[in-house]
C-alpha cells in the first residue's frame, strides 16, 4: 500500500512539472504574442483536462516505481521532459496554443452586430 501511495505521488509531481511548462511554452509564446490579459493561474486552471492528468498520472506512477528497467524509466522521462520543455520554443509554443486556444471560423451574432472570425482564447 505504501509503494502504491509513493507511486501515485511521484507520478502526480512528474504530470504537474510537465503540465506545468507545457502551459508555461503556450502563455509565453501564444497568451503574450496576441497580448491577451489573462493571468498564468487562471489560464492554467481553465484548461486542465482531468482525464489526461489522472491517465498521465497513473503511467508515470507505473512506469517509474514498478518498472525495474531503469533504462527504459529514463528514457520515458527523458521523453516528456523533451515534449514538456519544447513549448518554451516559440514556434512550438504558438502551434499548440493555435491548437488548443484558438477556434477558427466562429460566428458571433446579436441584435445589431455580427462577428464572423477567429476567437484566439475563450474565457
């Protein structure tokens, strides 16, 4: 039981470091490029997906504690490490902000006004 606490914990601080520079790479290269005002925490918060959290979570607690191959746990680690840190290049951090951010061909209609565009964050 102690072992299964210890991995769900080292599992959960690898997803948050992760997570945590993936959203870092999309405010500094996509939030600050359209100089929208909206704070890390809140941006950070909003789009959080449960789901991917607990699934990441669950394989990093697996693979790290119950994986005796050391090798192949670096590798892994090694691996996201690479894909968290690649959003802080900014070409990367752009596209997966534009893929996540932003939602193209929107209409917008009221009584007097219509929008038809592309809304670059949605709050």
């Amino acid at each position: 039981m102690t072992k299964l606490i210890q991995a769900l914990l080292v599992g959960m601080f690898i997803t948050f470091i992760a997570d945590f520079f993936i959203f870092l790479g999309m405010f500094l290269n996509y939030i600050h490029h359209y100089d929208i005002d909206v704070y890390y925490n809140i941006f950070f918060w909003d789009y959080q997906n449960i789901y991917i959290l607990i699934t990441s979570t669950i394989l990093f607690a697996i693979t790290i504690t119950y994986i005796a191959n050391t090798k192949f746990t670096a590798i892994v680690v090694g691996l996201l490490c690479l894909v968290a840190l690649s959003t802080l290049i900014p070409n990367i951090g752009y596209m997966v902000g534009e893929k996540i951010l932003m939602k193209k061909n929107v209409s917008y209609h009221d009584d007097r006004y219509s929008f038809n565009g592309d809304v670059y964050y949605n709050d």
